[in-house]
C-alpha cells in the first residue's frame, strides 16, 4: 500500500526528468549555433585573404590590406592584423555576436 505521502511522486520525478532534457539540448543547441558562426565567419575571412592575394597578384586594382578590411567590414567583421610575407596574405578577423567575440586566421598564397 502506499502510503500519502507518495502520491504524485511520479509527476514530479518526470518532470524533473523533462526539465534536464530540454537543459542538456538547449545546451548543445547553443554550442551548435556558435561553431556554426565561427564556420561562417571563417568562410568569409578565407575569402577577405583570398580578395587581397587577387590585388597582391595583379588581377584587381588597389592594395592588399585595404582591399581585405574591405570585405571584412562588408560583413561587420574588424580586420585587426594584415601583412604580407613574400606572397602570402595573412589575416587576423575578429568578430562579436551576441556578446562572444570570435577571432580566426587565414592565409592566401600564390601557388
């Protein structure tokens, strides 16, 4: 027989057990959604870096670097570091989204 104090126990250890699902894969959602920005934003730093080995090349006009902070502030990115070694670009972005800020590299060079 059971006694009256373990009437709805059974509601409430479910309950328990719905809240700490709905925990863990708002978790893993937010987790997903961050790689999923520093992928973007890796895409398009790769193609800042690539726009400034173009101009490095010859085939567009103007100057590497500038050319680079160009694409980058076209998608609200901040360029922070851009040099040239022989014929190489190297690019540093950076990057805040929802108050996390995200950095990543890229590197163009002439093969």
């Amino acid at each position: 027989m059971k006694g009256l104090n373990e009437i709805g126990a059974g509601s409430v250890l479910g309950l328990g057990i719905i809240s700490v699902v709905l925990g863990i894969m708002t978790l893993s959602l937010g987790f997903t959604s961050q790689a999923l920005v520093i992928a973007r934003l890796q895409a398009k730093t790769d193609n800042a870096a690539i726009a400034a080995q173009d101009v490095l090349r010859g085939l567009t006009v103007g100057f590497p670097c500038e050319t680079a902070e160009q694409v980058v502030q076209g998608f609200g990115g901040t360029l922070e570091e851009c040099h040239k070694v022989n014929l190489d670009i190297y690019i540093h972005v950076r990057s805040e989204v929802m108050g996390i800020v995200h950095r990543v590299h890229a590197r163009a060079t002439s093969s």
